[in-house]
C-alpha cells in the first residue's frame, strides 16, 4: 500500500508543471473519468476514491482500498481577432494528472489522500505577427491540489471533509507600445508561485435508491508576486487605470447541491453549483460574473463494463467591463489621451489573456473491468465554438474604437486506471 501511494505521487507530482485550461471559468468539469463522462456530476453520486473534491462524503461508497490514477489530455482551441483578422493559439495541448486514494478504515470511517490538477487557463500568441499580433500575449495559470478527504458515516447519513494544500502558478507576459514610438516593449515579470489552504466539506444521504448530496468549497487565496501589477502597471502610467491591480488572484468559494436515484442498471445524476466569481479576489476586479453551473449524467452498468453520457452548462463569466467609445471617454475631459478607458482595458485582458468563454460541454465515457481488482476508465468531452465580441482599447496610433473577438472551443481526453482491494 505504501509503496502504490508514493509512486502515485511521485507521478503526480511529475505531471504538475504542465498548463491546464478549463471549462467552467478556469475549473475543470469534474475530477476523474468517471465524473467528467457523465458531465461532470459528483455531488449527489459516489465515483469512489476520485470523489474528493467534488463532495469527500461520497467516498464512504469504497468497500476496501481504491487507487485511481490517471489524466486528461486537454486540446483547446482559441483564436482572437484584435480588427485586423484571427491568430491562434500555440497553447493547445494540455496533460492535468490525477491521483485518488481513499480506504475503510471501520465500519463508520473512511479516508484517503488524492493530487489533482484542478484548474488553469493559458493562451500563447507568440508567434503571431503584424496587425494580427494579438499583442504577442502569453498567459499561463496553473493550479494543482493536494488533500486528504475524511468521512463519517451512520446508516445512510455520510459527512465528509478534505483539508486542501493549493499550488499556483501564474505568469503574464505581452508587448505594446505605451512610449509612442512605434516599437512595441515586452511587459512581464516571469513565473511566480504561491501555496495557500483551504477546504471542502460535503454531506450525503442515501434512501432506496436515492442519493441527495451537498457541497460547500473554501476560497483559497493566492498571491502571484508582479504579475497583475505588472501587467496592469502601463495602463495605470497612461492614466487608463487610475492604478495597477494587486497581485491577489483567489479561487472563488462554491457551493452546491446534487441528486442520483439508481433504477436496476442505470442510474441518472443532477448536480447545481454556483461559482462565486464577483466575490472572489482579482476576479472580481476584472469584472467576472457568478456561474450557476448545471451538470446532468447518465450511467449504464453491465456485466464488466460501463457507458456514460452528460451534459455541463455554465454561462460565460466574462461580462462587458464599461467598455466606452474614444468619443465618450473624451467628452468626459481629462489631461489624459485616453480617459477612462479602464473598461476597455479590462475586456481586453479577460479576451486576450484569459478566455474562459465556452459554456456547454458534451460528454459520453466508459469502464471496463479488466479484472475483479482492475479496471479501466475514459471519457470523452467536447465544447463547441463559442464566439465573444466586445470592445477593447482604441489604436494607440489612430484613437480609432477597437473591438476584439474570440473563438474558442475544447475536446479532452481522459483514461484512467483504478484498483480495488
């Protein structure tokens, strides 16, 4: 047993460094294969040792030792167009690990250890040139979990928690011409980290059939050193802003409530979270909005296999921060040649850099025991185009409106391997 959780970390951790891009705001659908092929669902339905994050109460559902391991290859693609035609991303292909572990202790406890890479987002624009630049922007968040979910359970009542180390790492970089000089400048401070805690707590009760499930989930707060400061430090010097951000970027707390009821062979799942963006550090500076996510699933189990359907849906958070015309902003009169253009600059950043804009996700997944201790696990997601238009910064060189538009869409990949014992 000792030997299995070291080598599931030790991967983990190997796997950390790597970008991820997510689907509700900057959150994965759901942690494991099991969860995102039936969309995401697990406050109200047990995935075993992979329920964690998604309600720790649910992992009283193990009868043993489970071991999950596994990852999702995820493929965003993101184009944007600044007036002068699209470029695309170079960030689009993602590994996010996950590592789950969770064991019954007696016949009332339980508790497990688990690494996820829970969220991210990241463009890289690099490689665009002319007109078309995008402003060369290149961002990339990352965020990974570890924690060790504890449950409780009498009759058909389970209450869980899991206490959570969270790793972050953010790095901002992009050029532009705040001189007037015609020659771009490159502004960016390079990778900065951070480790913060926080929390998840869950309960769940299960009657003939039936399983109602609820969720409440910490904000963790982060502070990412030069980054939202520097990035936002030109547009305070030309007066934009009336000055540069902090560097606080706080995962929003979540809150929810999910329902399973198992007929025979099949089983059907509804989960309703809400992701309080507004509330949450940094993001609500750049204006994002609350998402009211809804998840619903559909599982199939046959004799040594598995089939899984869903669907995820969860409005564009990205919202018009006060986007105003030059002509507007003028008449405001100011000494500066831009005056309040700091909505401008905020629908800018959040297009350019940080395109959480995608809202439905289909899914469809499987399992299928390779042994009666072995299985194998994997899911399909796919989030079709979505277009988002608003308008950004006037030319620096023209005081022409400017507005800036950004396709995006996603498929992943997710396989994993689980052992009972």
């Amino acid at each position: 047993m000792k030997r299995t959780i070291k080598l599931a970390v030790a991967a983990a951790i190997a796997l950390s460094g790597t970008a991820a891009f997510a689907t509700n705001g900057d959150h994965l659908i759901g942690l494991g294969a099991e969860a995102r092929g039936m969309g995401g669902v697990g406050i109200g339905m047990s995935h075993g040792a992979e329920s964690a994050l998604s309600n720790p109460a649910m992992i009283t559902s193990v009868r043993g030792t489970e071991v999950s391991f596994g990852g999702t290859i995820f493929m965003p693609k993101v184009s944007a167009d600044m007036g002068a035609g699209y470029s695309d991303s170079a960030s689009d292909l993602s590994m996010i690990p996950e590592v789950s572990i969770a064991s019954k202790l007696s016949d009332n406890f339980y508790m497990g250890v688990g690494m996820w890479g829970t969220a991210g987002m990241g463009v890289d624009y690099r490689d665009a040139t002319g007109m078309s630049s995008n402003m060369n922007m290149v961002t990339n968040l990352q965020l990974m979990q570890f924690g060790l979910p504890m449950a409780y359970k009498v009759s058909g009542l389970s209450l869980g928690v899991t206490p959570i180390i969270q790793y972050g790492a953010l790095d901002i970089n992009y050029k532009t011409d705040t001189n007037g000089d015609n020659t771009a400048e490159n502004y960016g401070n390079g990778v900065a980290q951070d480790l913060a805690f926080g929390y998840t707590v869950g309960a769940s009760y299960e009657l003939a059939g039936l399983t109602l499930g609820a969720v409440y989930k910490s904000a963790i707060e982060m502070e990412y050193k030069g980054q939202l400061s520097g990035a936002t430090a030109p547009f305070a010097t030309m007066q934009i802003f009336q000055g540069a951000m902090g560097d606080k970027l706080e995962q929003p707390k979540e809150q929810g409530v999910g329902a399973s009821y198992k007929m025979g062979t099949s089983t059907i799942a509804v989960d309703y979270k809400q992701i309080k963006w507004s509330e949450a550090k940094g993001y609500k500076d750049f204006g994002w909005d609350d998402q009211n996510v809804i998840a619903v699933g559909y599982e199939y189990m046959g004799e040594g296999f598995a089939f899984r359907l869903g669907y995820n849906h969860a409005k564009n958070p990205i919202k018009d921060s006060g986007a105003m015309t030059m002509a507007a902003a003028s008449a405001n009169g100011t000494r500066s040649p831009y005056p309040f253009l700091g909505g401008n600059a905020m629908n800018m950043f959040n297009l350019l850099g940080f395109p959480a804009t995608v809202e439905d996700h289909y899914t469809i997944g499987g399992s299928y025991n390779i042994s009666k201790a072995t299985s194998l696990d994997a899911a399909y997601v796919y989030s079709p185009e979505s277009t988002t238009t608003l308008m950004t910064m006037p030319s620096m060189t023209t005081g022409s409106d400017m507005s800036t538009s950004v396709k995006h869409s996603q498929s992943a990949l997710s396989v994993q391997i689980n052992y009972k014992f």
